[in-house]
C-alpha cells in the first residue's frame, strides 16, 4: 500500500476524510487525522484514482511525522540538519516517479531538488526562527544524504516540511507545474509554474480567475457539507469567478439547476468563460445542455435584491466577502444581513438550506438572531491564515413581511435584458450570460 500526505484548507478535513474513505483499499492514519489541514493515508489505489480526489488542494508521497521538534532555534537546526538519515526514502521516490510516468515527465540526472517550509503556530506564540531557516537547514540534510543538487528554480523533487508547534511533518511533491521559460544567468531555462501543481488546478472550468477565487477544494467542501441530490436548485449570489456553482455543476454532472451571479463585470465575464469551458472540455455535460439540462446560468445582479422569486432554491452556497481584499469590516458588516435576508426570501421555506462562509461579527449575530433561518452546524476554517466560519442554516417558515411588502411595490422597473453569449449547441433557450439594466 502506498502512504500519502492529503493537504486541504485546515477545517474541512472530514470532507477530505470522506472522499478518500471512498476509495478502494484505503485506510486513514488516524494519529494524523488531526495534523492541522491534512491527512495520512494508505491506499491500493492507483495514482490515476488518487488524482481525481477534489477536496484536496495537493497530494504528496509522504516521508515522516515527527513529535516533540526542539522549539529554540539552535536545537531546532541542529534537529534539521541530522533529519534526513531518519527518514525511510525508497517508498516516497518509488511512488514519486509513478506520478512522473503518469504525468509523461522525463526526470534528468542527477534529480535537482528544494526545499520549502510552512510554519503555524497553535498553541506556543512563535517560533525564533523563520521558514527560511528551517527549509536552509533540512535542504543541507538532504544534500548530505542523496547529494543532489539543490536548484530552486529548475528543480525535480520539491520536499515540503509543515511545521505545526513542535510537530514536522515532511513530504515531496507529486505533482509538477507545466514548465515554463525563464532567464536564469543569462539564459533561458523550464522553470515550474507553481499555479499548475496544485491538484485542483486541473478542473476543466478553471480558465479565467478573479483576485479572490475561490479555492475549487474548498467549493468542493461547500457542496459536500450542503449534502445535495439531483434535481436541486443550487444558487451562489456573490459567485465571483463562478467556483461554486460550477464545482457543484461539475460535481454531479449537469444533473443540477446551477444558478451564479455577481455585481462586478470583471466576475461576471469570468464566470462566463469557465461555464464555456466545462461544456468546451466534458462531452457529457455538452450532451445534456444539448437535451435539455443546463450545466449553469451566470447573471449580473446586486445580491441585496436578486431577481429570483422567492422560495424556489433548494440550495444557496456563498462564499461571503472576507480578508482585506474584499474591502473594509464596515462595509461587509453592513452587506452581509442584507444578503441574508435575500438568501432566506428566495429559499423553500421549511426544506431550504443555506451554507455560508463568512467573517465577522455582524454576520454571527445576524445568524444567531435571524428568525428566517435556523442555524444547524457550524464549523471554523482556516482559509489562508484567515479564520472564517461556515454557517449550515435552514429556512424556517416564519414569511419575511418586510419584502413581502417590498414586492408588490417593485422599487425599479426592467429595463433590459441584455445578451452577453451564448452556446451554439442548444437549439432552444441556450446557453446565456444575461445583463439586467434597471431604472
């Protein structure tokens, strides 16, 4: 059985413990369940298997778990620099060139290899010494054992080292970016593109990103925790690039109404072209938009006031502003109860379910004292370094009277419905981005 190393976002691990339980012939290292944003598993699989895993960001051949690492710079280092005798290679670069066969990559000799590192800490309050120092001294542990030359940019084998507390874990890299050209000494030389080697950099929509996309892993998880079922209207109001509601399109294969939509232009029209291409790269999701089932509609709107009717969604999946690139606390304070109240009004009473990823307190307090939603479970994600929480709410039955009143007095009239494309293969209706222009 081969052992690798599953990362994903710190916080939806059991997703990924989900996904992998799947897979024949695998059993999870359960002294590792626990390591902060990933897992340890033994799989039968073969790494064509391995590869389709989608609430994984990377998978790596895995190399040690180690406890009780000296926490003072100097023991740290000296620890470091004698590691790499410790470690029982042969398995780790056996399952390594699998990945490089499957890949159809040429390894030269001898391998060229570097190291990189990611710290946290959880429970001390940090470490004396940086990243650099740690991926310096187990790079000179490495050197000294296998003699390869250590090359930062044209290398073959990448080791990663996580360092959580006093706990190391150690790993390579399977997957390699697709080479691209750059001047090194005055020369022109492949260098990885670390854009491509992240495992969910293969999905088939992901063509056009904007500047807070979305993990595709992490949309993944969204989808799984909503528990969602053939047939169900699935909805994103802030979509952005169009991760969630394509991920979930994707996901069950055109067999969901997936509806996105989003203010910006920019968001909008990238959107679009990762919809183009699923039904450009997977045949069977083209099929069914030729017969009748739309893999996923992308609009512009202003998710305070969608133009959806209310109570028709089954399912509505956000990924709500976080991190100071979405802009201030103040003004995702004052967004988010508005989106919410406009999620519940379009939500089926009673069997609707909202899940939310959000930070804040506005939006804790708005889901602690809503009487539209009832709040199920709630989970805390590490996205990057930033805390977010992932609210799962179902709609309760109590009628939203405010927008009730609303809507009988619409407060601006349609002006136009502007198309933006369309997909050839659809005889009727088609494959549409809309603009909605109002007074």
């Amino acid at each position: 059985m081969e052992l690798y190393y599953a990362s994903c976002a710190a916080g939806i691990e059991r997703v990924l413990v989900s996904e992998v339980e799947r897979l024949p012939g695998t059993r999870i290292e359960e002294a590792t369940v626990s390591f902060y944003g990933g897992i340890l598993f033994q799989t039968e699989s073969s790494p064509e298997d391995v590869f389709k895993l989608r609430a994984a960001d990377n998978v790596y051949a895995y190399l040690g778990h180690f406890k009780d690492v000296p926490v003072d710079k100097d023991g740290a280092l000296s620890y470091l620099k004698s590691l790499a005798s410790k470690i029982s290679w042969e398995p780790a670069l056996l399952l390594f060139r699998k990945w490089q066969a499957m890949q159809d990559r040429v390894l030269q000799s001898p391998l060229t290899f570097r190291v990189t590192c990611e710290r946290k800490c959880l429970k001390m309050k940090k470490h004396p010494f940086s990243s650099v120092d740690v991926a310096a001294a187990l790079g000179e542990s490495v050197y000294n054992l296998h003699n390869w030359p250590a090359d930062m940019r044209c290398y073959n084998v990448e080791v990663f080292a996580w360092l959580r507390d006093s706990e190391l874990l150690v790993a390579i890299g399977l997957l390699y970016g697709k080479p691209t050209e750059q001047v090194v000494d005055g020369r022109k030389a492949p260098r990885p593109s670390r854009s491509d080697s992240q495992l969910y950099s293969k999905r088939l929509y992901r063509k056009a990103l904007v500047p807070t996309s979305l993990r595709p892993s992490v949309a993944y998880a969204l989808v799984q925790l909503g528990h969602i079922k053939c047939g169900d209207v699935v909805l994103d109001p802030m979509c952005g690039c169009g991760t969630i509601p394509l991920e979930a399109a994707d996901c069950f294969r055109g067999q969901l109404l997936c509806l996105g939509g989003d203010i910006s232009p920019c968001a909008v029209a990238a959107a679009g072209e990762n919809a183009r291409g699923i039904l450009e790269l997977n045949w069977f999701v083209a099929f069914l938009l030729i017969t009748g089932s739309d893999a996923c509609d992308i609009l512009q709107w202003n998710a305070t006031f969608m133009p959806v009717r209310s109570g028709c969604v089954d399912w509505v999946i956000c990924d709500m502003p976080f991190g100071v690139r979405c802009g201030s606390t103040q003004a995702r304070d004052w967004l988010c109860p508005k989106v919410t109240l406009e999620i519940a009004r379009v939500l089926r009473q009673e069997t609707g379910v909202a899940v939310l990823m959000s930070q804040g307190k506005a939006m804790k307090q708005e889901m602690e004292n809503t009487t539209y939603l009832k709040l199920l479970q709630q989970y805390e994600a590490d996205m990057e370094g930033i805390l977010v929480e992932i609210y799962i709410a179902q709609r309760t039955s109590q009628p939203i009277q405010s927008l009730e009143k609303v809507s009988q007095k619409a407060p601006c009239k349609l002006k136009e419905i502007k198309l933006l494309c369309s997909w050839p293969f659809r005889f009727e209706g088609g494959f549409y981005i809309y603009k909605l222009s109002f007074d």
